[in-house]
C-alpha cells in the first residue's frame, strides 16, 4: 500500500520494499506465461520460499514470521499488484490454510504441520463449500461418523482452491444434524492419499487462472481419530475465526490491485494521444483517476486504521471483523480499474482485461458482499 494519512513503521516498509521489487523486477514481467499456462512458475513459488512469504503470519514459534495484521496487509497489497494465483499461494497458506490448525490443532499437529508450511513445502486447502451450502455454511451435508479410533468422512465439497495441489486439507463435516451451527459440525485433518479421498473435477473461474479451483470428494474416507482439530463440535467456531480473520486482508488485495490499476491508467493517460494531445489532459479522464486516487486513499487510511488499532477496532460498529472494509473495498476496487466500463476504457491494451477478471474474485471468496453487508447490518441491530 502506496501511501496514506497513516505512516508505516520502518520495518514494515522493509518488508513492503522487499516484496514490491520482487513482484515488480520478477512476477509482473511473467504475469502473461502464468495467465496462459496458468501455472505459478516454480522458480517464483521457490523465490517466494527463500523471502518466507508462504510464513508470514505463522508464529515465529512455529518457523513463520509472525506478521501482525498491519505488515501482513501491507505485504498482501504488494503481492495482489500481480496474477491472483500469486495471491492465492500466499494468502491461503497464511490464512484459511494453518489457522485452524494454529486454533484447534493439538501441540503435536502444530509441530508437525506449521514449520512445513511456513517454509512453504506444500499447499493447504480449506474445504468447506459444497454445491448445495456456501454462504449458509450450517448447511453443508458432508458427514462424519467415528468408528473405533477413526472418523469416516462422506461428501463432496467444490470451489476449493488448490484442491489438485494441496497435501493437506482442513475438512469440514456435520458430526450432529440437530445441532449443525451450534455444536454439530467438527474440522478434520485430511492428508492428501488418505483412503477414500479423491479429487473431481478442476473448476475453471473467469479469473484467478493457476489457483486451480476444484472438487475434493469423500466416500468412505477414514482418518485417524486424532485428525480431529479441537473437540468435536467445535468446526463452526474455528470456521467463523479462520473467516473472519482474513477479511480485512481481502480488502488489503483489493488495494493493492486498485494500486497497480491506477497506476497503469495513469501512465496510460499520458502516453495515448487522442486529438493531437494525451487522453489525460481531458477533464472527463482527469477525473475518473482523481475519483480513484480518492477512494484508494481512504481505503488504504481505512485498511491501516483497523489494522494498525487490532482488536480495540472490534467495538466500533461495522468494522468488528474487518466486514465493513472488505465490503467496501471489495466493491469499490472492482470499479477502481476493472469492473466499471469507464475506467475499463482508460486501459484498452494493458493487461486489464485480466485484472477485471480477477478481482471479481475478491467480491466472492470468504463471504460475498452480499454477506459482509448482512454481518455488518446485524452488528448494527444486535442481532
Ligand atoms: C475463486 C474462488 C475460490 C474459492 N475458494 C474456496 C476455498 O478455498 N474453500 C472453500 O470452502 N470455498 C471456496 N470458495 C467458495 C466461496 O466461499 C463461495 O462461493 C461463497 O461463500 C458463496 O457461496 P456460493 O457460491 O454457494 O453462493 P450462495 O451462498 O449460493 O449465494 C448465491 C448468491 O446469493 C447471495 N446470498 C446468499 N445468502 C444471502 C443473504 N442472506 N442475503 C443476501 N444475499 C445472499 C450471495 O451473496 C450470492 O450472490 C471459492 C469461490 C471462488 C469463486
């Protein structure tokens, strides 16, 4: 995030500089190759290791970084200025991908799993979308039953990112159908290659190219008893806490791809010559950048405010989970480059055209907008 009313302390610009001369000097020069091979190029997933960005917010205890909310929205800006399958490498690992297991996951599996994915060895998934429950997640169908000291897992969950890459994945099943929300649904452990886990079809999404969404099925699949994260019944609260978390750092990609935008179509004003002068000295382009320039600014203000104040932020109302920021991130950073047909115009040859397909994304991806405004709205009413 570029600049704001709110200054950054030295060692986060550190890391932001650091990070930024590697998306701008090796990922945005590739970010055609990885669009049409959609495929995240090895030898920038292994650069992305050695700058330890698959841990940043992995306790230090554990080989991670330990970012606090503040860094780790800064450093996810800079990522998001290229493909968001780049993003995506980086955001689920660091999100959805380890907290349940930091939250819920017993000394053992902590020790096991989060130095390995702090160094990056392998992708994580969060399975908990199925095709008949997405926003209403008390609804998912997928079941498990203990038998002796195993659980066996059955159903289908889709949408789930890197679900023909992950090694592990975080499940979540119904263990009590009366109670689903409130108690019945617990979180498992499933290793890839354990019996009865398949992998269906790969979900191809109008953006996002080379995060390879797709289906992870479970038909008699056994697991430990030990795989269980926390106790059972316990899946919805660890669910709500891995959401909720990652919401203001949605609202952080979202500024970090409006930034890239803006800047594209502000060198673009320049160098496009329409009736003997640049496109940028007409008041009407003037204009929709200044309009940008103006949202992004109180969106980064807005992004850093909460994330710099942590959890004080929480009372105030609409920003308890960052709901409010990544709504109206969300949305307006869609039109900031991409989704409005104005500022679409503004950038006709540049690689728009897949910005505007990737940031849809972000309006989706661990709650819709449509959802952000009905937590916001209930926080309101006390509901
Ligand atoms: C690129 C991508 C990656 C994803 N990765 C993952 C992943 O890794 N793991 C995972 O588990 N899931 C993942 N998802 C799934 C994602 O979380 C869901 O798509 C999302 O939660 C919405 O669920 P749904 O698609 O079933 O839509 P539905 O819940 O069926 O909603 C359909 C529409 O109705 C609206 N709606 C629903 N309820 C209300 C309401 N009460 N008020 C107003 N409007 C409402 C929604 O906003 C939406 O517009 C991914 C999705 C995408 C697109």
């Amino acid at each position: 995030m570029e600049s704001s009313l709110i200054d950054l302390p030295d060692d986060v610009i550190a890391i932001r500089d650091t990070v930024r001369r590697f998306v701008y000097e090796q990922v945005i020069p590739r970010e055609h190759e990885i669009e049409e091979q959609a495929l995240v190029p090895p030898d920038i997933v292994q650069r992305m290791r050695e700058l330890g960005l698959f841990g940043l917010t992995i306790p230090e205890a554990y080989g991670g970084m330990g970012l606090g909310s503040l860094a780790y929205a800064v450093v996810s800006g800079e990522i998001s200025k290229a493909n968001s399958a780049v993003r995506t490498y980086i955001t689920v690992n660091n999100s959805i991908g380890y907290k349940a297991i930091l939250l819920g996951g017993s000394d053992q599996q902590r020790r096991e799993y989060l130095p390995r994915l702090a160094r990056g060895e392998f992708l994580t998934s969060f399975a908990l979308t199925e095709p008949g429950a997405g926003s209403d997640a008390q609804g998912i169908q997928t079941s498990a039953v203990r038998r002796g000291d195993r659980w066996i897992l059955n159903g289908r969950k889709h949408y789930i990112s890197h679900a023909h890459r992950a090694e592990l994945f975080t499940v979540f099943a119904v263990t009590d159908k009366e109670r689903r929300a409130r108690g019945g649904i617990s979180a498992f452990l499933v290793p890839k290659g354990s019996p009865g886990l398949s992998l269906g079809k790969q979900q191809e999404m109008m953006g996002g190219r080379g995060s390879h969404p797709g289906e992870v099925v479970f038909e008699d699949c056994e697991v430990p008893s030990e795989n269980l994260l926390g106790e059972v019944g316990y899946g919805f609260k660890l669910i709500q806490a891995c959401l909720n978390d990652g919401r203001l750092n949605l609202a952080a990609c979202a500024i970090g791809a409006a930034e890239r935008l803006l800047e594209m179509g502000t060198e673009y004003a320049k160098i496009r010559h329409a009736f003997g002068a640049p496109i940028g000295a007409n008041q009407g382009i003037q204009w929709m950048l200044a309009d940008s320039a103006t949202e992004l600014e109180a969106a980064r203000a807005g992004v850093r405010d909460r994330a710099g104040e942590g959890r004080g932020a929480q009372r105030r109302p609409g920003v308890r989970h960052g709901e409010a920021l990544r709504h109206r991130d969300g949305e307006p950073r869609r039109r900031s480059g991409a989704p409005d047909p104005r500022r679409r115009r503004l950038h006709e040859g540049l690689p728009i055209e897949r910005f505007y397909r990737d940031v849809r994304m972000l309006t989706i991806v661990e709650g819709t907008s449509e959802i952000q405004r009905r937590s916001i709205a209930r926080f309101l009413l006390g509901f």
